[in-house]
C-alpha cells in the first residue's frame, strides 16, 4: 500500500504550538493520520489543539510509540530537530523548513544516516498515501484519491497541479513523495524509485524534476538498471537562463551543467516520456493506462538499454 506511510504510522509534530505547525497538525489528523503529540522545549505536559505536548523527541517517542516526525522548527534550529528526531530513534523525518544553511543539512543528514533513519526534505511539502489516509506535510488531501500512480517531485507546487489533473482522469496515487528542492537532502529520486519499484501496488511513476543540480540524470542511469515500470517526467526550467535562481535553492545552471536539456536527454535516453507541456501531464499518464488496458495482459517487455515501455 504505497511506500514510506501508512495506516499505523504515528505521527509527532516538531513545533506542534507555532502557527503553521499547530495549523498542519490539525489538518493530518482530519484526513485520518494518526498524530500522537508535539514537541516544544520547555511546554511539555501540557496540551494544545488537543494533542499533548512534550518537551523533547525522546520523551514523546517513549510516552507514543512515534515512528514519523513532521518539522516545523525555523531554520536557524532545524538541522538540530532533525538530529533530535534520529537520536531518539524515529525512523521517518520529514522536515519541512526552508532556507537551512547547506552545512547544517548536511551534517544532519549525516547524522540521520548514522542512526539508520531517513529524513525526506528538508524544504519540502511532504509526503501522503492515500489509501492509508495518512499524510505528512503539507499537501492538500482533498486533491489526492487511492491509486496506483508513484508521484516523486522536486516541487510541492508541481506535485499539486499533477495530482489534480491525474485524480481528475480518474488514476489515484499510491504514495505521493515531495523530496525537497534543496542542494542537499535527504531522500533522493533514486530512493523513491527503487521503493515503487519494489510497491506491488505502484503501476507507473511519475517524476517531476527541475533544473540544477544531477538528481534527474542520476534518476536516469538507475532507471536503465532497475526500473521495469513505466515512468513519465516533467522537468520545470526549460526558459531558465543560465546563473539564475529559479525558485529553488538548488534550481540554477552552473558552468553549463544542471540544464534542461541534458536532464531531458538522459531520461528519454532511457525509455522515460518526458512531457514538455505541464497540462499534458495527466493526459499522457491516462493514454498510457488507456492504451495498456486495451491491450490487454501481455509478457513484461525486457530491458534494452533505452528499453521500450510501452509508451503513448
């Protein structure tokens, strides 16, 4: 039932008293999330929202049985939630600060690692699983519906707009993963990619990619090795000029590297449809079931370099 969430995953928030975090908290635990409690140094024993609080990690992963951690800690603190959160023994971080210095993240990362947790994020919306009804961020339930449709984006914002045009065609998600547009994170597409692989209820995969940066074309060579799913990309950027920020503090060109071009090049290279209008994305993604089902039940093509999905 989709990757990384799911139906007994408990949830603490990081944060839970500040605006956005109590507002966030409130609104997984309407969408059916099972969130335990909060953490605010120095409030513990008390309650907010409904929710108890605590003053560290630890002791709310003692009091709840937590295995998820939501961030909302301002930037200046949240490598240390963050390393908080992996010391006390949670497996699933989710950060969702934006503008943490690139040191500070990554030696927390690093520290994630060192306790055998993963961290998704940071700067990221976050991530959801339908079925479960359980989410874990930012993202608005309401767009998402049960599927079986593997969503991986660089861009919540983008994350949104595929998500309504593929729930409005019908084709649910099984887990949607905002990974973040940092320089450095935690969770990778490659991570993602091998996890919907492994999904017996993922049937395609969609990855929506950015310039800067080498996630997509590292994306690209781990698809050729071990992705037997369909997958269909949409990379945002194509009119960046070059040394310009767009948005993202990982979404520049940098010494002719990073561009649209090769990141569209390598994936195609591999069998990947690349969409280069973002309001086609649905369509294409429900051309290809459409076109599968019509088929009907047929041998798993072999992988041949480039190899052939069956693509519209």
């Amino acid at each position: 039932m989709g990757i990384l969430l799911n139906r007994t995953s408990r949830v603490i928030v990081q944060g839970i008293t500040g605006k956005e975090g109590s507002f966030h908290a409130g609104q997984m635990r309407d969408y059916g999330t099972r969130v335990v409690g909060g953490v605010t140094p120095g409030k513990g024993g008390t309650t907010h929202e409904g929710f108890p609080v605590f003053s560290s990690v630890a002791e709310a992963v003692r009091e709840t049985g937590a295995d998820v951690s939501l961030i909302f800690v301002p930037p200046p603190w949240a490598a240390d939630a963050i390393c908080e959160a992996a010391s006390a023994g949670v497996a699933l971080i989710v950060c969702i600060t934006e503008g943490i210095p690139v040191r500070d993240t990554l030696l927390a990362v690093g520290e994630v690692h060192a306790h055998g947790a993963r961290l998704i994020g940071p700067n990221c919306p976050g991530l959801i699983t339908p079925a479960a009804a359980a989410k874990v961020g930012i993202m608005p339930g309401s767009i998402h519906k049960p599927g079986t449709v593997g969503v991986i984006s660089r861009s919540g914002t983008l994350t949104y707009e595929v998500v309504h045009q593929l729930t409005g065609r019908g084709l649910g998600q099984s887990t949607c993963v905002g990974i973040g547009g940092d320089p450095v994170i935690g969770t990778t597409f490659v991570d993602c990619l091998g996890l919907f692989e492994e999904d017996p209820e993922t049937e395609a995969v969609v990855l929506l990619g950015e310039i800067g940066g080498s996630a997509e074309e590292e994306a690209a060579v781990f698809i050729r090795e071990h992705v037997t799913k369909p997958v269909f990309s949409f990379i945002a950027g194509r009119t960046a000029p070059p040394g310009k920020r767009m948005g993202h503090a990982g979404a520049v060109i940098s010494h002719g590297q990073g561009g649209w071009p090769g990141k569209a090049a390598a994936l195609s290279a591999v069998g990947v449809t690349v969409i280069e209008n973002p309001a086609r994305m649905g369509e294409t993604v429900a051309a290809w079931f459409a076109a599968r089902d019509a088929a009907g039940p047929a041998a798993p093509a072999k992988k041949t370099g480039g190899r052939k999905r069956g693509g519209v």
